[in-house]
C-alpha cells in the first residue's frame, strides 16, 4: 500500500471518530450531567494518551520547550479543540449525530475555502472557483435532506 493510500485511509477514519467521538463523549455528558464537563474529562484521556504515545514513541519531551518561540496563532488550536467537542458534545442530543455532523462538515467546507483562497495560516493560495462553490452547494444540500428526512 502506498503512502498516499494510507494516509486517505487515516483520513477516512479520522473522519469516523469525529461523530463517533461526540455520541461517546454524549454517553459521558449523561453520567456526569454537564456536556463541558464531559468534554474536560475527553479532553484528559485524550491528554493522558498522547502522553502515553510520546513515551512510548520516544518523542524527545525537550522540543516542548520550542512553544516559547510559537506565535500566539498557534495556541488557538487547544481553544478550538475545546471549543469543537464541547458544541459537539452539546449538540448531539438536540439535533442528532447525522444533523449536527452535516453542519459540521458544511462550515468545515466553507472555512476551507475561505482559508484556502486567501492563504491563511500559511497555506497556499487555492482561488474560490465554481466546482468548489458547486461542492458547498451539494453538501448544503445534505444537510436540508438530513434534516427533513
């Protein structure tokens, strides 16, 4: 298998654990009464397994010391992440893991292009063209079918 094969294949299963995480973290929302209460607790698992995998890895711990010279930019990805599982975790129960995940994917879609044709964040300019708008529109168009059926 190639490089190229796996990584879609990590991609596509990234993309399973994203609802699949959310109607977990959902399931914890009910024990613990709080979906940000939830989310702290996914969020410490998650903290203890990467640590774990650091560890494991052999990932040298000293590099950590390079987020002195990191912008502030940088630090947002943490605010976020938080940010995704809490709405995620508070969403499910009201809308459904189908509804809420279309949303997800549409304003994921739109953001891409808006990050892509202005080369935000340093990435390479990618100019809005009309096969990508036509993209938004059928992904929008998911979303009402998931939302009146």
């Amino acid at each position: 298998m190639s490089n190229t094969y796996f990584y879609l294949l990590i991609a596509l299963l990234a993309g399973a654990m994203m609802p699949t995480q959310a109607a977990t973290n959902n399931k914890m929302a009910v024990f613990v009464d709080s979906p940000v209460l939830a989310a702290f607790i996914s969020f410490f698992v998650g903290t203890i397994a990467l640590l774990a995998y650091l560890l494991l890895t052999g990932i040298p711990l000293a590099n950590i010391a390079g987020v002195r010279e990191a912008p502030a930019i940088a630090w947002a990805g943490g605010l976020l992440g938080a940010f995704f599982v809490a709405a995620s975790v508070t969403l499910v129960p009201r809308l459904g893991v189908a509804l809420t995940f279309s949303l997800i994917i549409a304003g994921q879609m739109i953001v891409t292009l808006v990050i892509d044709h202005f080369g935000l964040l340093g990435v390479e300019v990618k100019p809005v063209n009309w096969p990508r708008m036509g993209g938004i529109i059928l992904i929008t168009g998911g979303v009402v079918l998931i939302r009146r059926f």
